[in-house]
C-alpha cells in the first residue's frame, strides 16, 4: 500500500508540475494575445488615419480638377473676347477709312 501511495503521490507531483507547466505556456499566449491586440489595434487605428487622409486627398484633387476645368473654360471666353475685339477694331479702322475723304 506505502508503495501504491508513493507512485500515486509521484503521479501527482508530475502532473502538478505538468499543470504549472502548462499555465506558465497559457500566461505567456495570453501576454503575447495582448500585445497582437494592441498592434491590430493601432494598425486599425492607423488604417483609419489613411484612410481619412485619402478621403481628403480626392477632395482636394476633385477641387483642383474643378479648378481647372474653370481655368480653361476662362481661357477660352479670354480668347474669344481677344478675337472679337480684333474684329471689332477692324470693322471700325475699316468704317474710319471709309468716313474719311
């Protein structure tokens, strides 16, 4: 019986230390759960930052794109007036000449 109570006690203490063992392994995964959380969560929190500032971007882009286009489309009435002030001056240095004896 001693010997049967001693290989139940030996069984007991492996599986003791078996049971530390294994709660040392489950506190270190959990510490390093923690710290994947913490990076998934400043990466999301930096993924959200981008994106933002993408959204921004495209604003601005779409503003200057806008811009532009009111540029040119000012450009165009420029030339044109340009052209038809020309015209202009021409039919008056041509009535001028016509009027003058």
């Amino acid at each position: 019986a001693e010997k049967r109570a001693a290989a139940v006690e030996e069984e007991l203490a492996a599986a003791n230390e078996k049971a530390e063992w294994n709660l040392k392994k489950v506190k270190k995964a959990i510490e390093k759960g923690k710290g994947y959380e913490t990076e998934k969560n400043a990466l999301e929190t930096r993924v959200a930052v981008l994106d933002a500032e993408r959204r921004a971007l495209e604003e601005r882009a779409k503003s200057s794109e806008a811009n532009e286009k009111k540029l040119a489309a000012a450009r165009e009435s420029f030339k044109k007036a340009t052209e038809r002030n020309a015209a202009l001056e021409a039919e008056l240095a041509a009535a001028n000449e016509k009027a003058e004896p």
